[in-house]
C-alpha cells in the first residue's frame, strides 16, 4: 500500500492549486484526476485581485500575469433581445473595481484551460505527484487516516493508496463526497444549458463591443454567447426546454438558434460541436466541508452560477485555507483542532457567496434587481469576507459578519490584514508581502519586548527596525498604539490584535489558542 500526508481527489483548479499550496510548505501530495488531460474549454475567464493575493504568496503572480486571455480587453456584461438588437441590461465592469487601494494585485486575464496547465507544471515541478486519468473509485475514512482504492484508467489496475488527509475537490457532481455520504442545500435548478460552439464572423451585429458574456433572451431562445479566442470563434450555452435533450440539437436547428440569438438571419455559420451532456446552473453548499480525515473544497463543497469568477476564488481560499493548516498540523505546530476551523471559517463564506452569486445571476437575466448595489457587494465579497470564529483570539471587537467594508477596513481578529505599503532593506512591499510563510507578528515602533517564540514558526518583525512605514500610517490602519502589536496568519487574516503592550506571557498562549495545541 502506498502512503503520502495528502491525497488529492480532482484535478481542477482546486485540486491543483491545494497541490501547489502543499508544496510550498513542503507536504507532500498525491493528485489523481479522472480525466485523461487539463480542462480544453476556457470556461473561467480572470482571477480577481484577492486570489491573485494567494498565488502571489507561492511566487506564481508573474507567471499567472505573463498569460493573456484570448478576451483580456473584453468588459461587456449586457442583457438583450438578439446581440443586433438594444442592450436591455449592462452590469458594472467586473474588472472596474476601484482595487488600486485595496490590494498590490490587479485582475488576471487568464482563462482556466490556460491556467491548468500552469499549475499543473508548477505542483510537478514542486514535487507533487501528478496522475490523470486516474480516480478514487472507494474511500475508508479512518480516525488515523484515510485508505482510498485508486483507478488507473490506463491500465485498469487498482492500488491501495493510505493518506494523512483527503482533499475532495472532484468537481460539481463529487463521486468522493456522494462516497462520504454528504448532501447539499441550496437553490433549485436555474437552467439546464447545452453548448454550442461555432464560428461567425460577428462584427457588425457586435458595432464595436467587446463581449465578456451576452445573455440573450427572446420567444424563440434563451442562452448566453461568450467569445472563445476574441474573433471569431464562439461558444452559446442554450437553455434546455421541458423535454429537450442533447440529441435534439441538430446542426439545422443550432444553425437556426444561432441565428435567432444573434438577430441576424442570414448570417453564415460553421457549427464546430456540441457537448455532449447538458449542464446545470444552481447554488448548492455542502452540509460539511470536513468528515473526518476528509475535506472537501472546490466546486464538490459549493457549486455557483458562472458571474463574478466566484468559483474560481472560492475555491482557492478554501485550499489556501487548508493548506497552511494542514502544513502546521502535519509539522507537530499545531493541534488537530486547528484542522476543525477549515469547515467553521470556510462554511459560512460558502453560503455567502454563493446566495450573492445566485442573485447576481437573476441580474444578469433580466430579474428586476439593483444592478450598482450587487456589484458593490462583490466588491465587499471579494476583499471583505470575514471568519465570525475559527483559528484566532478576539479582542472585544465585533467581527462583521459576513462581510466588511473592504474601504474602512477593521484590521480585527477573523478579518483581512488592510493592505498597506511597506518598506523592507530599501524595496517597497505591502504587508499582503508578508502571506505566504508561517505566522508573522509586527509590532509597533514602541514596542520594548522580545519574547521568546522561537519554534514556534513565528517570523517577527518592528516598525522602524526591519519594516520601516514610509506614511507613518500603519498602527491606526491596524487599530493598535506605537506600542501595540498583530499577529498575521499565512493567509493574510488576522489572528491576534493587541492595541497596547501585552504582558509577556500572553504572546505564547495566543499561540496555543490560535494553534489549538
């Protein structure tokens, strides 16, 4: 029987960016993938600013940023009757979020057929153990470990592999969660959509705009029509009807719908495919996102309608989240307790988002809704989420709930670390600079003490000494005196907060607290 610290069932973006995470703090991992190769359809299209803070933290914004979407300069988000015909409906730039003060990093133009392979290089590279066409087929979840049943599709053979952990990020329809006998609630079904990808040249019904995503919904058809190379080849998810099936859509009658959603009735059309199964639309969270040794991330714990590039960004905080945590608990750091926050912090930004991605749906097909307000609230959504309790020590100050106001930042316990500009041996970097490592403390210019807290993980650092505040501004932005200090986590929340000098022996048992140890 093999043996490795974490097995990785799903080889999405999930899956493959907890290997790269693992990585990064030296855990070992397993990834098996059922298909036989990264994801061809671009589907995802950016990374918004926050999970560009997370691949920042293991050294991958560079490359992420030196990868350019086919539509990178594309910003429409509209509603109309046929593409020719009048915009009912334009939502807010996703990409305008006014992010300059709120974060060093911008949004990424990447697709996620461009991304996968990306990551996959970098997990391999780092020395994770990267298997397609390869699948859990059964899981044992023990107290001390889990023991999975591995199908290599090559060959038939089954192996027995026994992991510390399982991480399940297998997708939206998760045959490894089903296995751990876990539900979902969530919203009934949205729609039922059927692919179709095609080539027109589409300039003049398009007068000059630069299409993201075009719902279009007239008698006739309702779907929404995405570019896939910026030209002219397309892709249009059309709703299923009462009845309808896959084998239904012939090229005449795609030809016909096209033609139908574009406005246009005569206008030349190359039909490349059609998917092969349908795909549906709705807002589903798991009722656990930990059962034992398992822990389930990714689209298998929360399934979200495409707007926003929300899944794509929940799904990394959840196995940045998990990454570190496990990294800890594996190093004999921290305690098993740690390990139970992951489902207590994630669970409830899980529901959030996926109601706000719910609702911003509706928006994006006609519902009658405040276009501005739910584009502010992805906005607070996307820099704001907080954690009510997990891995940190309160310090008297509410925790907003579920999100905060990412332009007044509170600097709380459970809350994002502000973003903030720092100077460190003459080069300029923000305190998101400081993610990515283990525990991080700083402490004001006043501070006299210096505790002991070696093995502990924990990397200090003072304003004015190894940091130096070029605005003076750090200690009000972060709610403490001169004399105060913080204690950051490798996800760049905050776990600790204290306004003034401690007593010297608080600093080791907020690390018990916050390590469960």
């Amino acid at each position: 029987m093999s043996e490795i610290p974490v097995l990785i069932a799903g080889g999405g973006v999930a899956g493959l960016s907890a290997a790269v995470f693992l990585a990064r703090y030296g855990v070992p991992a397993l990834l098996v993938e059922r298909h036989p190769e990264p994801s061809t359809d671009p589907r995802a299209r950016a990374l918004n600013p926050r999970t560009m803070e997370l691949y920042r933290a293991v050294g991958l914004e560079q490359a992420i940023g030196r990868v350019r979407s086919p539509i990178a300069d594309h910003t429409v988000v509209a509603h109309a009757k046929t593409m020719a015909g009048p915009e009912l409906l334009r939502l807010p730039n996703r990409l305008d979020t006014g992010s300059d003060a709120l974060s060093p990093c911008r949004w990424a133009a990447i697709d996620q057929n461009q991304l996968e392979p990306l990551l996959r290089a970098h997990a391999v590279e780092a020395g994770a153990d990267v298997r397609y066409h390869h699948e859990v087929v059964a899981v044992d979840n023990n107290p001390d470990g889990v023991v999975a049943l591995v199908r290599d599709h090559h060959t038939g053979r089954q192996e027995r592999v026994r992991a510390g952990h399982l991480i399940v990020a297998d997708g939206a329809h998760s045959p490894v969660r089903r296995m751990l006998d876990v539900g979902q609630d969530g919203s009934d079904l949205l729609a039922r959509k059927v692919n179709i990808y095609f080539d027109a040249d589409l300039r003049e019904p398009l007068d000059g705009r630069k299409i993201v995503a075009l719902t279009v919904r007239n008698p006739a058809v309702h779907g929404f029509l995405t570019s896939i190379d910026g030209a002219k080849r397309w892709r249009f998810a059309v709703s299923l009807g009462p009845g309808d099936d896959v084998a239904d859509f012939t090229e005449e009658r795609c030809v016909h719908l096209l033609r139908t959603a574009i406005g246009v009735d005569d206008l030349p059309i190359v039909i490349d495919r059609v998917s092969e199964i349908p795909w549906e639309i709705s807002g589903q969270v798991a009722h656990r996102m930990r059962v034992g040794r398992a822990f389930i991330a990714g689209d298998a714990a929360h399934v979200m309608p495409p707007v926003g590039t929300f899944g794509v960004a929940t799904a990394v905080q959840d196995v940045f989240n998990l990454a570190w945590k496990i990294a800890l608990h594996q190093r004999g750091v921290a305690g098993s307790g740690l390990l139970d926050t992951y489902e207590t912090e994630r669970l409830p930004v899980a529901r959030h988002t996926t109601a706000l991605t719910v609702e911003r749906y509706g928006l994006v097909n006609g519902k009658p809704g405040d276009a501005r307000d739910s584009a502010i609230r992805q906005r607070a959504t996307m820099f704001g989420y907080t954690y009510p309790e997990g891995a940190f020590v309160p310090d008297g100050t509410p925790t907003p709930s579920p999100v905060e106001d990412p332009d007044h930042p509170t600097a709380a316990p459970g809350c994002r670390a502000p973003h903030h500009t720092l100077e460190h041996n003459g080069t300029t970097l923000s305190t998101v600079d400081l993610m990515g490592r283990g525990l991080v403390l700083v402490v004001g210019p006043d501070w006299q003490q210096a505790p002991d807290l070696s093995g502990a993980c924990v990397e200090q650092h003072r304003i004015g000494d190894t940091l130096h505040d070029p605005t003076g501004d750090f200690t009000r932005r972060y709610g403490i005196n001169d004399d105060g200090a913080v204690l950051i986590r490798p996800d760049g929340f905050i776990a600790w907060r204290s306004p003034a000098a401690p007593h010297p022996d608080v600093l080791p048992t907020v690390l018990d607290q916050v390590l469960f140890r």
